[in-house]
C-alpha cells in the first residue's frame, strides 16, 4: 500500500478509537485504484473540527466554518474535512450553508464526480454510492447526481471534466457533456485565475489534444482570455505536451497569435516570472532560424532549456532534449560572468576612450566570439584578438 494512504489510514483508526469515523476521500482513493501517483491525501470525518482537535495535539484551522482542520501527524500535513452537506452557491464556488452530518455517504453527495466520490474506512474497504469504481472501469468523467445541478454550484467544474478527461484519457458521459454544452456561459462567473490552473492542467494531459478539440466543440474558448477574441487561435494544436503558460504563451506567439507576450499574460493574470520566462523562450526559438545554437541556447538559462524545446516541438521542429542538452552543457561559458575579459580590460586596451556605450557592445561581441569558439576565453587571446580591431568610434 502507498504510504501516504497507509498514514492517513493510522489517523482514521485514532479517530475511531476515539469514537468517530473517518475515511480517506477524494482524488487518492482515486488514484490508489489507478495505480497512479499520490499526491495529497484529504480525510473526511464525523468529528466536527473541535472533537478533532481534542484527539490530535497539532491542528491547525484552516477553513472552521467549512469543518476543516490541519492535522499535523508524523511530519506530515492532513487535511480533515467533517462531513457535510452543503445547498446555494450564489457566488458560483462557496456554499451559502454548510451542515455537519455524521454519514460520509452524504458527504459524498456533495462532490463533483463519481470517480472523486469514492471512501476507503479503515479496513480498506471501498465506499462508492455512486458507482465511481465502475467509471474509472470504463473511463468516464460523469458528475454526482445530475450534471447540471453540479456545473450551477460551482461552473469550474467544468473546466475540471475536461481536465480529468485529459489527465487520465478519460471520455465525457453524455449527461455531463451536454450540461457543459448547455452550462458553458456560466464560466463567465469564474475569475480567471482559477480557470487558468484548470487550463494549464488540461494541457499537461495526456490526452490534451483530444481535450483542446472538446474545448472548441463545446465552446468553451468563448471564456478563455485572449481565445475568445481571436476563435481561431483554438485550432492551433501543440505537437507536444507544454507545461505552464511559460511555454503555451510562447508556443502561440510563434504559431502567430496577433497579441503580444504582455497581452496574455495580462489577460490571464499571470506573474511576472512568467512573463520572464514566456519571452526568453520566445525570443530563443524566434532566434533559432538563423543564429547558431550555441548562441540561441547561451541566452537561455539552464532551467529553461527543457522548456525552450518543448516549444520547438510543439512547433513541430525537429529537435532532441538530449542533443541541445549536450550543446548546452558544451558551452565554453554560460554567462558574462564567467568571460575572462571584463570592462576593466577593455578600458586597459583603449585607455584614452571615455566610458560609454561601446564597452557593452564591444563585451558582448567578444562573449559570442567565445560562445561560438572563434576564439578561446583566454584574457591574452582575447586581447591580441581585439587588436585587429578598428578603434570603437565614439561621440
């Protein structure tokens, strides 16, 4: 057994030996039966968060008024949810009631799909009203109870179907794919921040590209940023899986979307650490038509190397992680830093020039001389080499 489960099982059996029950839920029981990585693993309990905190010694509230509660156990982070049921969404995410209930089966009335609507108690039996088990048999992303209800308490989850359906190659059932089809305005009541986490999952998957067709069929990209004023920007398919909008932004800059880098990121919200990343890569495989290598992959830190390859293939160019890599690693430096000729020198060799403009020049023309081998970074090779120079000209 996975050992987070095995964990979060021990806890489940304090908890009952304390007189409660309790049961793993969620995307782990989930995974577990897929056999496919856990990350987190989430508890659901009849204790309210008070009972909680009165059998673990380290709880941290994180969300009381929704029965949630931190429990720290052996180094590790649980979260543990009470049982509840919830009615009205009038802001399109949070319930306008919560009840605390002592029965997880109505505990997982309340969640988005059958395969996220599974228990596993602390026999390691599975609970499953609601026939997730038999779902991820056949492959399904089908919601709890009527699609449509689900889609009106919380539009994301629409998003989230096809981001299931990408991830695990999953198909949509028919109830919920026409509840999305009839349901796909209600995305505009959704911030754009959670509708672009869901997204770039959605292009993470492995069946992204299936996905990224179902989102047009459906009119979906009537909702997204950026998509929604240009339609046809939808059709353009990646070749590869890219990760993040550090490289999806680029990737469509070069497949030429008619907006610029700062106009996604600021339609759909992203930080300036992407923005950074988003066009060095695009800078790099604009360049890679008609620079060398070694110089393109010079101005590319090293860990965005994957990612500026990713966007080459998914422009369908022909190139291998492995071969950039070994050029990258090959390169006789990997900043200015490193160069063995500063400015100091160069004022040394043209003592009678002012400071100005030139010196940046200069420098940057001897780095890619050094980039491309031409010539050793030697501080004397560089120096006789600069001597065949013409003088830099200067106002």
């Amino acid at each position: 057994m996975n050992l987070k489960i095995a964990k979060a099982l021990e806890i489940v059996k304090i908890i009952e030996d304390a007189g409660g029950k309790a049961h793993v839920v969620g995307g782990a029981v989930r995974d577990t039966l897929l056999g496919r990585p856990i990350e987190d693993v989430d508890l659901a309990t009849s204790f309210t968060p008070e009972e909680v905190s009165k059998v673990f010694s380290k709880v941290i509230p994180i969300g009381i008024d929704h029965g949630t509660v931190l429990v720290r156990y052996e180094s590790e982070s649980y979260e543990v949810t009470t049982y509840r049921t919830e009615e009205g969404y009038n802001d399109y995410r949070h319930p306008d009631q919560v009840e605390f209930v002592r029965s997880v089966e109505q505990d997982l009335a309340r969640r988005d799909f059958t395969i996220n609507a599974m228990a596993l108690d602390a026999n390691e039996q599975i609970i499953d009203p609601y026939g997730g088990r038999e779902d991820l048999e056949k492959r399904l992303i089908r919601a709890v109870g009527h699609a449509k209800d689900r889609f009106s308490e919380d539009p994301l989850r629409m998003m989230r179907a096809l981001r299931f359906s990408s991830q695990l190659g999953f198909c949509l059932d028919k109830s919920t794919y026409e509840a999305i089809s009839h349901q796909v305005s209600l995305l505009s009541k959704i911030s754009i921040e959670r509708i672009a986490v869901e997204f770039e999952k959605l292009c993470k998957g492995q069946d992204y590209q299936v996905m990224l067709l179902r989102l047009k069929e459906l009119k979906v990209h009537h909702y997204l940023p950026v998509f929604k004023e240009n339609l046809d920007q939808i059709k353009v398919i990646p070749s590869v899986r890219l990760h993040g909008f550090s490289e999806l932004i680029p990737f469509y800059c070069v497949k030429g979307s008619p907006y610029e880098i700062a106009e996604w990121i600021k339609a759909w919200k992203q930080s300036n650490q992407v923005k950074r990343n988003a066009s060095i890569i695009f800078e790099a495989v604009r360049s890679y038509e008609h620079k060398p290598l070694p110089v393109v992959i010079y101005a590319v830190p090293s860990h965005l190397i994957d990612s500026f390859v990713n966007v080459l293939q998914a422009a369908d160019v022909t190139i291998d992680h492995s071969s950039v890599q070994k050029a990258y690693d090959k390169l006789p430096i990997h900043s200015r830093k490193q160069l063995d000729f500063q400015a100091e020198d160069l004022m040394q060799q043209y003592p009678s020039l002012p400071k100005g403009p030139w010196i940046g020049e200069y420098l940057n023309k001897i780095e890619q001389a050094v980039v491309i081998e031409l010539i050793p970074n030697e501080n004397q090779a560089i120096k006789e080499w600069i001597k065949t120079w013409s003088p830099p000209e200067t106002d």
